[in-house]
C-alpha cells in the first residue's frame, strides 16, 4: 500500500501549457517529456540539497506545480530515517499503514519552484532538439538519389555548405565539379548521396559529379522522361569535362535524342549550363551491342562493330579522318563510349584495319577497357 501527501497549487499553468502546445507543435510524445522533465529533476533536487533520500518527483498535469516526495519503508522500529519510517510514525500520518507499506511524504523544498523550472526548460530544449533532428532526419532519409537547391552558407576549408531549407548539407570537395567556385549566397542544385546520423544531427552529403544529378537534370526538363515515355538507360560522365547520356523510347513515334535536346537545343542547354558548361552526348540506345556501342562513339561515325560476348570486347571501324575524333582528345570520346556501354572498344581506322587483313601488325591505336573505368557511369 503507498500513500502520499500533497500540497495542491495553481503555480505553473502557464508552463503547463506552453509545454504541452510544444509537444503538440514538435510532434513529441507528451507523457514521455513530463517522465523526463521528472527524472530529469531528482538529479537536479540531488545536485542542489544533496539528499541522499530515496524521492520521487511529480510534475502535475493539472496545476504545472512540482512536487518533491520522500519514500520510505514503514518497519517497526525505524534504524535510517533516509529510508525507513517506524510503524509508529507512519500510524501518525494514517493508521491503515502496516509494516512493509511504501510511505511518499511531501518535502519540496521552499525555493524548489526556480530550480525545477530551470531544469524543465534544459530539459526541454535538449528534447525539442533532439526532436528538431529527427523530422529533419525523418524528411530526408528518403531523398537519397534524389536532386535539391540550396544557398551556400558557409566554405570551411575546400569544404561547401548548403542550406537546403530544413536542413544544412555538405558538399565534400571530391564531390565538386572540378573547376567550379562556390561563393556565400550562390543557389546551387545537387544530389543526395547520403543521409546519416549523427550525434549533432543528420549528416546530408551532396554531389554535383554524380551520374545521378546528370539524370535528375534531364528529368526535370524533359516532359515525355517524366512520363515515362524516355528513358535514360545508362550515363557516363566525366564532371565539368563531358558526358555521354543513352536513351531510349518506348513509343516509336517519339525521337529519344529530340525529346533530350529539345526545341532549338533549349532543354539540354539548360542541362549544360546547370553544369558549368559540361558537353553533353545524347545517344540512343540499343539492344543491339553493336549498333549501341557504334551510337556511343558519336559525333565520330563508324564503319563497322565487331563483337565478342563471350569477353565483351569489340573492334570497331572508323573512316581515317574520323580516327582522332572517335577516340577524342586524350582518349576522352572512346573512354566514355566504354564506361556508357560496358564494353571494352579497340578502335581501329579503316587503313589499319586493311593493314591487318593484309597480314599486316600494326600497334594498336586504343584499346578502352571497361572494366576499369568507374561502375558510377551507369545511371
């Protein structure tokens, strides 16, 4: 059996109120902040009167008023006072009282109203903090892959931070397009490649060299992408450089190719100018390995493609006085074209492949493996 005494109060209705329209406004369990208000209050009632009591204190979710409560075990004859009370003395306070009851007798100290109330409102901003994080982590950690704008903030180091509205993301340096300069107020856009947490909050990392922004772009542009008429099947990129973009219609009457760059080249443009003036290639996709991988060495045309499945390797064509634009300026044109497709290329011109017909040994001109470049390239 336990048994209490109390002092009733009206002091702290207008806590109780701001604390509870806080809850609400927060999206916090109100029962479970008055518990940690509470608990959080015997440290507090401890630290400042350094009882060594067994208490118990209660917030009152009529009044606001808190109440400190001594617990203590009624035996017959009481050796601590900390914990015991005599059966004699529990009998003054109520006769039912037996041996083994649990007495709580009110002590609230005179002058513990200004504690407890500078221990609840600790309490409860730690908590609207913590809470603070959780709806940020919440509303983001379901927009990994997905594209935001943001205001650079701040630069620490080489090191950009964005303010993407409920929250601040980073874009590390080997996240940036290479090049590129970032300054306080600039409106970027990018993309989510993390969202973790933290014990300061939920950690946003951004891109602006991931394939997936690239193709986000292109979303965001493109009407008949975002119906699902396009769709884009594979992306290499080399950021701030050169992309190479595949795609592919599921409606025969619709040019893939057209629909990306759109009327007088207007919706890939804005896709370059997003990216400070990266090239962008917009090829179609084949089931075909041959036509594919022929379409991914555009601009440069191609005589023929020969193809090895079994070691996904081809060999392509090209006219002599295409040979340096198919493999382009430091291999860049044949290096995408491998990491669009998957396929290794040997690029040959078409005198050199005549060459070889003829018994002829001539050094490769290229040989662009695929497998060594970078698996990021698919989008």
């Amino acid at each position: 059996m336990a048994r209490k005494i109390t002092k009733e109060t009206n002091a702290g209705k207008e806590f109780l109120q701001t604390l509870k329209e806080l809850a609400y406004e927060k999206g916090i369990d109100e029962e479970l902040l008055f518990e940690t208000i509470e608990a959080a209050l015997i440290s507090a009632y401890r630290r400042n009167f350094g009882s060594a009591q067994n208490v118990r204190i209660a917030l009152s979710r009529e009044t606001g008023a808190f109440h400190v409560f001594a617990i203590k075990t009624v035996v017959e004859e009481a050796e601590s006072g900390v914990t015991d009370i005599s059966l004699a003395q529990a009998h003054a306070i109520n006769p039912d009282y037996q041996v083994g009851d649990v007495v709580e007798i009110e002590m609230t100290p005179a002058n513990f109203g200004r504690i407890a109330a500078q221990t609840a409102k600790q309490v409860v901003m730690q908590r609207l903090r913590e809470a603070e994080r959780g709806i940020v982590y919440e509303a983001y950690m379901n927009r990994s892959a997905d594209i935001v704008t943001g205001i650079v903030q701040r630069i620490e180091g080489r090191s950009v931070y964005v303010d993407i509205g409920k929250a601040e993301a980073v874009l590390m340096p080997t996240e940036q397009i290479p090049g590129e300069t970032y300054n306080y107020g600039d409106t970027i856009r990018a993309y989510i490649i993390e969202v973790k947490r933290s014990p300061r909050g939920p950690q946003i990392m951004l891109s602006r060299t991931h394939p997936g922004l690239l193709k986000k772009l292109f979303e965001l542009q493109v009407p008949e992408i975002q119906e699902g008429i396009v769709e884009i099947k594979a992306i290499a990129r080399e950021a701030g450089s050169r992309s190479k973009v595949a795609v592919h219609s599921t409606e025969e009457r619709v040019d893939p190719i057209g629909a990306c760059v759109g009327p007088h080249f207007m919706r890939v443009q804005a896709v370059v100018d997003e990216l400070a003036g990266e090239k962008i290639d917009i090829v179609k996709w084949s089931e075909d390995p041959a036509t594919y991988i022929a379409n991914s060495l555009n601009p440069a045309k191609v005589i023929s493609v020969a193809v090895s499945e079994t070691e996904k390797l081809s060999r392509v064509v090209v006219p002599d006085y295409q040979l340096s634009l198919a493999i382009g300026k430091e291999g860049q044109n044949a290096r995408l074209a491998a990491k669009l497709t998957g396929w290794k290329i040997d690029i040959k011109s078409e005198s050199q492949a005549a060459q070889e017909e003829n018994g002829g040994v001539p050094e490769p001109v290229d040989d662009i493996d695929a497998a060594e470049t970078s698996a990021a390239g698919e989008a």
